[in-house]
C-alpha cells in the first residue's frame, strides 16, 4: 500500500501566505483606457428603437479600435465596432454600432431571456461599478434583442451568476451596415458608489461564423471580459438618481396537484399570494424581505444516475436565494461549501413553506456584505426552522480579498423539545491573494480557507474543534501557454456543516494540475492543442491512501471551426473500506478490497452556431472489480429562430458480480415565440428510477421585472402494466414589479 508521511506543499502554502502580498501594490491598474459618459442636455431624448441616429451621439467618442482574442491574439478586429454611452438623471444608455461587410452572414436564432448566447453572434459588456476590479455586472444581447445577465465574481473560481435578473432593455436592428443596439438600463438595477464617477467597464463581441471574439481591453488570452481587473474606465457620471429606492413586488398564485398512492389519491387546490419588498438603503446596500415566498416558476433539476459512492450536488434554481451567490462565494474552487441554499426550504427535494425572509446584499467601504435570515414552516413531519448567513469579504490591495463566513440552523420553534440537538453555527474565514502583473503581465492567485462547527449534539465529548473542521490552501497560475495549481484540503472526520454540503470528509487530498495549450495562429485548421497531467493523491487523516487519480490529457483540440476533440487516459486507485451498494437496491455490492483500474475517455464537440450540433463522449475502463463502458450523445437542432431541440441519451454497461446498464433520457424544447414569451418542455427519464418526468413552463415577460408563469408537471412509474401516473401538478403565478 502506497503512503506518505507529509506533504512538502503545505510548507510552500505557508511560505506564499506571507509573501505574496509584497507582489499586490493597492493601486490602479496604469495605462488601462477610458471612455467617457456623455450627459444629455435638457431636450435630448433617445428614441428607444435600436437605431444609433440620434443627434446627441454624434458628441459622444466612441469606444473603439477592439483587438482579437482569438484566433489571433492582439490582430486588429476583422470587422468595425463602435460603443458610446450617454445617461441623464434615471438611465444609463448604449449605443453600439457593430458593422459587418457581410450581414447575410450574421447569425440570430436565439430569442430566450437568460441563456448564454452560444450560437449567434453577440456583444457582452461588464459594468465594475465599485471599480474594485473584483466583482463586475455582466450583459449581453444578440441580434435578435436576447437579454442575458449575471454577477461576475474574480478569484480562483471565475463565475457568473447568470440567474441575477437585472431591470434593463434593449432594442437591435439589422441592416446593410450589420447591426446595432441601443441599451437602456435603469441606476435602480445598480449597486453602485455614489460618491465615484469612475466604473470599470468592458466589451466584446463575437463575430460567431469566423469564430472571432474581439475586446476593447483585456484582448490577451490569460484576460478576457470575466476579469474586471482587465477592464479599462468609464468616466464622467455624475447627479445619478435612484428614486426612493423602493421596490415591491406582490406575487399570486393558483396551485393544483394530484398525488396517486395505493391508499388512494390526494388532490389539492389552493390559490395564495405573497410580497417581496426592496429598499435600496445606500445606492449601493440593498435590503430586501420576502413572505409567504412560492418557487413554483423554478426551473426543474437535471437527472443524472449516481454510480458513485457520494452524494451529487444539485444548482440552486430560486431566485431568491440566486440573489448576492456571489457574494455568498466562498473559497471557490477549494471544494468546501459551508454554505449551500438547497439546506433551506428544500427536503429531499422536495419544497417546504417559507413563512419569511430578509436579506441585506452590497457594499459599504471596501467591504462585501451579504446577511440572511429565514424562516421555514411545517411540512408533514417536517419541523419549522430558523436559518441565518452572514458573509463579509473585505477588499486587500489591488485584487485580494480576506472573507469570513457564518451560519446558523435553529428549529427554538418546533413543536418538541428535540433534547438532544443544540443550535448549530458554522463560522470559517477565507483569503484570496492575486495579481495580474506577476513576472511583468502573468496571473498568479493563492487562496487558503478554514471552517469549523460546533456539534449538533447538546453533549459530546467524542469529538474535537479538529475533527469538525476543513482546511487547505490553493496556489495558481492560470496563463497560456503554460498553466498550473496545486491545492491541498483536510476535511475532519466529524465535518458536516449544518448549512452546508459535504459529499466526503476524513481525508487528506493533494491535486498538482499542468497544462500546456500552444497557440496555431498560422493555421487555418487547428486553433490550438492541449496536453496537462493531473494527479489526486487522496488519503485518510492517518495518511494511509484511499483514492489516486492520474489522468494523462493526450490531446485537447480546438479548431479553427470552433470544433473541439479531446482523449485523456487515468489510472485509478481506490482502497474501500466498506462494502459498496452501486445500485443502492442490494442488488450489486462491491466487497472490500483494494481497486487499481485503467480508463479512457474520448469527447467530441462540434460548434455551437451550425443548426445542428452534436456533443458525443465515450468512457471505457475498469469499474471496481470489473469493467464499465459509458456513451452518450446530445443533439442540438435549431431548424428556424428560436426553436431549439435538444435530444440526449447517456447509457452506462457495469459488468461487476453480475452485468446491468442504466439508461439515462433527457430531451429539451425551447419554443421562443419572442423575447418576451417562451415555452420549455424538459423529458427526463432513467431506468434506475424507473420514473418518467415532464416539465412545461411558459414564461411571458409583460414588462422587465412583470413576469406570468404557467407551469405543469407530470410524473409516470414504470411498472408492470405500462407506465402509471404518480403525481402531476400545474400552477399559475404573476408578479408585478412597482418601483418608487
């Protein structure tokens, strides 16, 4: 049995810890480019029609000379782009000119609100309104008028929170010079530092049949628009106005459901309401409180078949808890979740009533703020609980920052005593170091975290602070050609956070990740090619090995045609020491043993934009003591705008003790009338479970932040006389957004 007795990688954590501040000077980022805000006169008003011919932008300087990111890094853009912004005392204007030699070549399918904008060409802006080069709104359109946003949150985990929904419009026109935008977005839908006439701010546009994606600033390949610290300035924003700052929201809805059982049917109908209400305290503090609050416009969750021996995690879907998750981010990438919302209002999946909630999300002097507090009903055998979040992230120099965390779990009002469980609290602290002028223009980030929570046993002496908590560090070095990370994390045998969610715990792990992705600028086939070793090294807290993972990247391939072909080889270890149940039914059990197994894995991936894609993957290998073979195809058809198909099929062969395949269907249709009206049909359906699911949901966006939803849902079991409906439900919810 391999084992070690210390990890050399902890010293050079420490050593980073205290060094690398020396390399983060807390100063603007020089030379970086500007643009500035035009204020309309008294008179000058913008005809909201997506033409830029208004007079007054005519004294507007533009936003110009954008630069390739790719396919060659800093060449001049193949096609002319234009941004200029104006805004008077309630609204924030663009007006974007993006013209193309060849507008018959311009592609526009999609028409959703709130999906990425992967098959047409599109242009994406950030606003950095703190301009602390960490957190950033994110937006972009098609030429169809699609409105996409989110938060943008900097780190070793780059994200985007794309269910952020921002009270904004736009209107595009297509023409014989390309296309063009013009944007209008209300300071109420912004945070923002009133007393600070300077936001960061970038653009980018995607010139989607050359694969071309041009920038204003941040062109080079280790920048790009997530990074707000690659932004350039806008500058020039003065007397904006953000009304009273507040915002209600009252909300209605019409439920109905059917549950069949042997014991005979429950049928429910029932017709409810409830209120959201936001107040903008500061122009940039938010406090907001919700009652009596309904999810049922959530979108369903994906199925996926679990082979593993641990829990999956599933995405937060409700909006109200998607609000700040930026914030709420902690030690991303490290692999520790102290905080996970789906721990509130939610029991195997399953809704439980929220009778309030109150949230203060924003910024106040360098700091991040994001307080929570919930209050959940009864439901069945379910007790009603307390939850409360508090998350501080503090800014450090130019692009660092230093966080703590802190939950709380209560259930002071359920209806016994529960003598044997105490409030339980969790409080963990986390550092972000980074810099983007490492060696001269190179990235380099440290992070390290720890976490730890009481017990939720009133008395217990089995276990210590160590024991009920998590630690690591992570260094990074995420550039091109060349990039690397090695991270280290122990989580204590006891640590399971009350709020939180821990898949595993009681181990050691070392993961040293390199990648080299050469750029082939000078061919007009291939883009580039990556090859990386990744090596996990994962062994209990008595540094006897559990897992080992080496997997060996022999080729990732992008093309000039936005084409994507990958194969990667692993060996893996695993030391089991408990009988594993695959199935989870008895059926199949994996015995104790030590496991060395050899796998390989082919992808294949074609571009986004043809009215066909394909994304196609294999996996073959060991499995345990015996063999596994998984396959699955999706498709993508998008025959006519704003119809978009997607089949997919993923079926696994296991051959262990005995043979069994688990098949895996999911198809999706997207019917997008127009940017404001839609309809989703999502078809699940795995023999495992047996279960056949559907999902409908119809969307109309009356106004921006005016939205009715018409959901319906219907589950089947397969047995053996035919599929059989188990339970099927439809709601009904309009909410109306009043601003003051």
């Amino acid at each position: 049995m391999n084992t070690i007795t210390a990890y050399p990688g902890t010293t050079l954590g420490v050593c980073f810890l205290l060094c690398l501040p020396l390399l983060l000077p807390a100063q603007d980022v020089p030379g970086r480019k500007q643009l500035e805000a035009y204020q309309l006169a008294p008179g000058e008003e913008l005809l909201f029609d997506g033409k830029v011919d208004e007079h007054f932008w005519d004294n507007v300087k533009p936003a110009a000379g954008f630069r390739q990111q790719e396919p060659n890094e800093g060449a001049a853009a193949s096609e002319r782009t234009e941004v200029r912004i104006a805004y008077d005392e309630n609204y924030l204007y663009l007006g974007v000119m993006l013209y193309d030699r060849d507008p018959s070549g311009i592609k526009a399918n999609q028409k959703r609100r709130d999906v990425r904008i992967v098959a047409d060409e599109r242009f994406t802006w950030i606003f950095d309104t703190y301009n602390d080069q960490r957190s950033a709104y994110f937006m972009e359109i098609n030429p169809n008028g699609l409105r996409t946003d989110g938060l943008i949150s900097t780190g070793q985990g780059i994200s985007i929170n794309l269910n952020w929904d921002g009270i904004w419009d736009a209107r595009t026109v297509i023409g014989d010079f390309g296309w063009s935008a013009e944007i209008k977005i209300p300071f109420r839908t912004l945070n923002f530092d009133m007393e600070s006439d300077r936001w960061g701010t970038n653009f980018m546009r995607v010139i989607r049949r050359k694969s071309e994606t041009v920038l204003w600033s941040g062109y080079r390949r280790n920048q790009g628009i997530e990074r707000p610290q690659d932004a350039g300035l806008l500058t020039g924003l003065t007397g904006m106005s953000q009304g009273l700052g507040l915002e209600v929201v009252p909300f209605g809805v019409l439920n109905g459901s059917e549950q069949r059982r042997e014991a005979g049917d429950d049928t429910k109908a029932d017709m409810d309401g409830g209120l959201d209400v936001n107040y903008s305290i500061t122009p940039s503090l938010k406090a907001s409180l919700t009652f009596n609050t309904d999810f049922a416009e959530a979108e369903v969750d994906q199925r996926q078949v679990n082979l593993t021996r641990f829990p999956l995690q599933f995405p937060e879907q409700r909006d109200f808890f998607l609000e700040g998750a930026n914030i709420y981010e902690f030690a991303p990438a490290s692999g520790v979740n102290p905080y996970f919302s789906r721990r509130i209002g939610l029991r195997d999946g399953a809704p439980v009533t929220i009778t309030y909630g109150a949230r203060l999300l924003g910024n106040a002097g360098g700091y991040n703020l994001a307080l929570l507090h919930v209050r959940t009903g009864e439901k069945d055998e379910v007790q009603p609980e307390h939850f409360s979040v508090a998350r501080v992230k503090r800014n450090i120099g130019s692009e660092s920052t230093a966080g703590l965390i802190y939950t709380r779990r209560s259930a002071r009002d359920a209806i016994d005593d529960r003598p044997a469980l105490q409030e339980q609290y969790t409080l963990g602290g986390d550092l972000e170091l980074g810099t983007s002028r490492f060696m001269g223009s190179d990235n380099l980030q440290f992070q390290a975290f720890f976490v730890f929570h009481n017990s939720p046993f009133v008395s217990d002496d089995t276990t210590g602070v160590w024991d009920r908590s998590s630690r690591g560090f992570r260094l990074n070095f995420p550039n091109q050609p060349w990039s690397a990370h090695v991270s280290y994390r122990e989580f204590g045998d006891a640590f399971d956070p009350a709020v939180g969610f821990t898949p595993r715990n009681a181990f050691r792990r070392l993961q040293p990740t390199i990648e080299y992705t050469p750029q082939f600028s000078g061919s007009d086939i291939i883009r580039q090619v990556g090859w990386g070793i990744r090596f996990e090294h994962l062994t209990d807290l008595d540094f006897d090995l559990l897992t080992q993972y080496l997997t060996f990247t022999l080729f990732d391939i992008a093309l000039v045609s936005d084409d994507q072909i990958s194969l990667s080889i692993t060996r893996n270890y695993e030391r089991l020491e408990q009988p594993f149940d695959i199935k989870r039914d008895g059926s199949v059990i994996v015995p104790v043993d030590e496991y060395v197994n050899w796998l390989a894995s082919v992808e294949m991936e074609t571009a986004s934009y043809r009215k066909i894609s394909v994304d196609a993957r294999f996996e073959g290998g060991g499995f345990w003591s015996g063999s596994q073979i998984e396959y699955g195809m999706g498709i993508t058809l998008r025959p006519l705008p704003g119809i978009e198909l997607s089949p997919e099929y993923i079926r696994t062969d296991v051959n262990v003790e005995e043979k069994f395949s688990t098949d895996l269907v999911r198809f999706e249709a997207n019917l997008d009338f127009t940017t404001s009206l839609f309809l989703t049909t999502n078809i699940q359906f795995d023999n495992l479970s047996d279960l056949l699911a559907v999902n409908n949901r119809l969307r109309w966006i009356i106004t921006p932040g005016s939205d009715l939803y018409l959901v319906y849902k219907h589950n089947w079991r397969d047995g053996r006389a035919g599929f059989r409906t188990t339970q099927r439900s439809g709601a009904l919810k309009v909410s109306y957004t009043h601003r003051f």
